[in-house]
C-alpha cells in the first residue's frame, strides 16, 4: 500500500468510526451497554 | 544524568493506565461492582466490566452485549469507537493501555524458559473475534431474539480473573450454581497463566479478538513506524529484541506489533522511528 492510498485510508477510517459512533449513539446502543456494564455479567465470570 | 530507558517509562504507563480503569478498588472487599455513569464508556484495552474495580466498560463484552440485545444485531457505537481508537493509535493501545497485557507481562517475568509460537497460531485471534465475538451473539439467538456474549462465556481468561474470582470468593451464593462453563473457562484461565510463563504475550498472541481489531488498523494507523532504509544497516538487532516476534525492517506495519518502542532503543544507527508524522529520510 502507498503511503497516499495509507492517509486516505487513516482518514476515511477516523471520519467513519465518528459517523458510526454517532448512529450508535443516536439509536440508543449507550444504554444497552450501561445496563450490561452496571449488572454483574454472569457470562463474564463462568456463570452464564 | 542517566536517562530513562523506553521499558521503564512502558511499564510507568502501563500501570497508570491499569489504576485509571481499574480505580474502584474498595468494592474488592465489598463484593460490587461499580454501577456509575462511566461505564457508559469503553475501556479501549481488555479489562472485565464485572471486575469490581472496573471503571469502564469492556469494548468486546459491550460489542457483544449490544450484538446480543433484542433491538440490535450490530453495535455501530462500540464498533465506532475502537475503530476510532485503532486507526489513531494501532496496537499502541495493547502495548501500553491493556491492563490484560500488563498482567501477562507480569506472569511472563517468571523464571522458565521462553519459548516462540508458530506463526500459524497468530491467526486464531481473528477466528475467535469472527466467529465468537461477531457471529455467534448476533446469530444464536433465544425466542425473545436475545444472545449470549459467546466470548465472555467461553472463552474470556480477563473475565474469569478479574471478575469471576473475585466475585465468588464475596458471594457464596453464586459459588453454588457453579458448572461446566466455570470449569471450562478456568481451564481456559490456567492455561493461558501456563501459555503467559512461556511465551511473550500468549493470549495477545494467540486468542484476543481486541488485538486482532488493532493488528488489522496497524497497518493504517496515524501512529506507525517507519523505517530509514539509508540509515538501516541489517544488522537484525531490532528483530532479536522484539518480543512479539516481529521484524520491523521487513514488517514495520505488522499486525503483531505492539509498537513497544524495544527495535527503535536497540538500533544501532536510529533508524527506526514510531510517531504519529514520518521521519524524513536522511540521504
């Protein structure tokens, strides 16, 4: 890979993780993952 | 005055970052986990959301349990963020965020004989984040359309030490309902310490789908290695140092790299640089 096509690349990545993140937080994927992280996750430790 | 060497200042910030996301200590003796507004936030390294000192959401148990959700089959927000993360900083983030990394790096220290992997085993890690981490929670679903967080349950040695064992020895009443998948993930858990003695890194190495989603945007990242082909001397010095078994002169965008910065201290004519802009090549 060219170092060009390389900072193409970066850049269309970065701008993409953004927009991804904004859909996510829009359609409410934030919540899911507080009400998991704030539970004991019962997978997490062998129990699932 | 004697200057601080690379490994040093590494492990300095390796255990800030392990106090940063793991700052919650005194629920160790309680028995609870942290149920604050931070855990609305990923961790970018691997570290147990059911650790009680946890401050932070795990980002591979969050992609998975957003995956796994009635209304969800894909988490754009967590996939958003460590893409984020990875095309910034690549693998940095195992190297010098990942608390899991730190503890291998620990059990490493102790005094057996080292051993390498074949390259062949490298490649489990992208199975497991395909098949466990994105296939399988999203695919596998309950009459309600629920998933289960396969990686964390069955596979995940950061979830069993730092949050299963814990937790049970505060809660004896989940120490009754105690299976083959505990079984299962303690094997897994002891063989990955055995694994850590031996070899450098074994679960980055071999099993951990965050180093794989890193080792990909390795090869892209705004942080990244280059190499001065007029000052290099192939004199191989970066390659024997390297832990990870990487050669940077002939792979400086390998995704096996942690960029632990050990190839750019041992090079005789400075020819390796890690940064965020390239070096200019001298003539």
């Amino acid at each position: 890979m060219d170092s060009k096509t390389k900072r193409a690349m970066r850049y269309l990545t970065l701008v993409s993780a953004f927009a991804f993140m904004a859909y996510g937080v829009t359609r409410g994927e934030v919540s899911v993952v507080l009400n998991k992280a704030v539970n004991i996750c019962l997978e997490c430790i062998g129990l699932g | 005055m004697k200057k601080i060497g690379i490994n040093v200042k590494r492990k300095l910030i390796q255990i800030a970052a392990f106090g940063f996301t793991n700052s919650k200590l005194a629920n160790f003796s309680k028995g609870n986990i942290y149920t604050g507004n931070w855990k609305q936030f990923c961790n970018p390294g691997l570290n147990c959301y059911s650790c009680p000192a946890a401050t932070y959401a795990c980002p591979i148990g969050a992609m998975q349990a957003v995956a796994g959700s009635m209304n969800y089959r894909f988490s754009f927000y967590v996939v958003g963020f460590l893409l984020a993360v990875g095309v910034l900083f690549g693998r940095l983030i195992c190297g010098y965020i990942c608390p899991f990394g730190l503890i291998q790096e620990v059990i490493h220290l102790l005094p057996v004989k080292k051993i390498k992997i074949p390259k062949w085993m490298t490649y489990i890690k992208y199975a497991v984040l395909l098949v466990f981490v994105i296939i399988l929670p999203a695919a596998v679903t309950n009459y309600m359309g629920i998933g289960k967080p396969t990686f964390c349950q069955y596979i995940c040695p950061a979830g069993t030490l730092e949050g299963g064992i814990p937790l049970l020895s505060t809660h004896s009443e989940l120490r009754q309902t105690l299976g083959h998948i505990f079984s299962l993930k303690i094997t897994i858990l002891v063989l990955v310490v055995i694994g850590c003695c031996f070899v450098y890194r074994f679960f980055c190495k071999t099993l951990c789908p965050l180093g794989a989603i890193y080792g990909l945007l390795n090869k892209v990242s705004f942080y990244h290695m280059t190499i001065d082909d007029h000052k290099c001397i192939h004199c191989g010095k970066c390659a024997s140092v390297c832990k990870m078994d990487v050669n940077p002169v002939k792979e400086c965008d390998s995704a096996e790299c942690i960029r632990c910065g050990k190839c750019v201290e041992s090079c005789p004519t400075d020819a390796i640089h890690l940064g965020f802009r390239d070096k200019k090549s001298s003539q």
